[in-house]
C-alpha cells in the first residue's frame, strides 16, 4: 500500500482514508476478478473437470451462492477470454485487476489478439488497476497537500 502518513498528527485524515478505501476495493477486486480467471478457466480446460461444487468448497463458497458472485461485466469478460474471437474491450472492463500483459497465456485465441492489439499503431497496454491506483497515489503525492 502507498499510503505514507507523516508527522505526529497527520492534517488531513480524509486523504489518508480515501487512499486506504482505494487500496481495500482495488485488492477486493483483484481477488475476485483473479478467482473468476481461475474458475473459467479450470472449467474449461482442466481435465477431468471439476464439479462446481468442489469449486465452491475450494472457496470457502457454497454452490447456490458461487454464480452470484460476478457482475455481468465480469461474465462477458470471461467469456469474451475464452472465446475463439477474444474482445479485448470486455475483458478490460470486466477484469480490471488483470493488464494487458497478464492475459498471456489464458488461450492460443486470446494470444492472437493480443498479437494483433499490439501491432496496431498507437496501441497503449493498460495497466492493472491496483498499478493503476498506485500510480494515481504516487501523482497526488507529488502534488503535495491537496485538499478534496
């Protein structure tokens, strides 16, 4: 975590707060989003496949509940990763804790893509968001005292 608070009494509480908020959601996402990653892609590939259950289990999860657990976002973009025509779009937004980079690997199609995304002229990769965020926090630091 890049929070840093100095002095004997820091000043301003609410900044301190809102980075420690940042830092819990985006390591709250990552969890979540690395597990839907894991669960697709077991469940598609693993041989034998594993029941939904023992999955479940695995995580502390019962099966009822374990669907649940992902946003629609989330379900598109497992889908769009596993799919013969990958959209990168989705997956951005529907895994955010995952870069450009960590898709690698998930499947011969997505690499593709990737391939394809990185030869286009101007292609930026994106960051995962918990760099994303450490990168906003590094920037209003440098800012000094902000007031929000």
């Amino acid at each position: 975590m890049d929070t840093r608070i100095t002095g004997d009494t820091p000043r301003n509480h609410d900044e301190a707060f809102l980075q420690m908020s940042r830092a819990a959601e985006a390591a709250d996402r990552a969890t979540r989003d690395y597990r839907s990653v894991f669960n697709a892609h077991t469940h598609k590939f693993h041989q034998p496949k594993p029941l939904l259950g023992e999955l479940a289990a695995m995580q502390g999860a019962i099966t009822q509940s374990f669907a649940k657990r992902y946003t629609s976002e989330t379900v598109e973009a497992i889908e769009a990763s596993l799919s013969e025509e990958p959209d990168l779009d989705a997956i951005r937004t529907g895994i955010r804790a995952l870069g450009f980079k960590d898709l690698r690997g998930i499947s011969n199609a997505l690499d593709r893509a990737i391939e394809a995304a990185e030869a286009q002229r101007g292609f930026e990769p994106w960051l995962p968001s918990a760099d994303e965020a450490r990168a906003t926090s590094r920037a209003l630091q440098d800012l000094g005292d902000v007031e929000l």
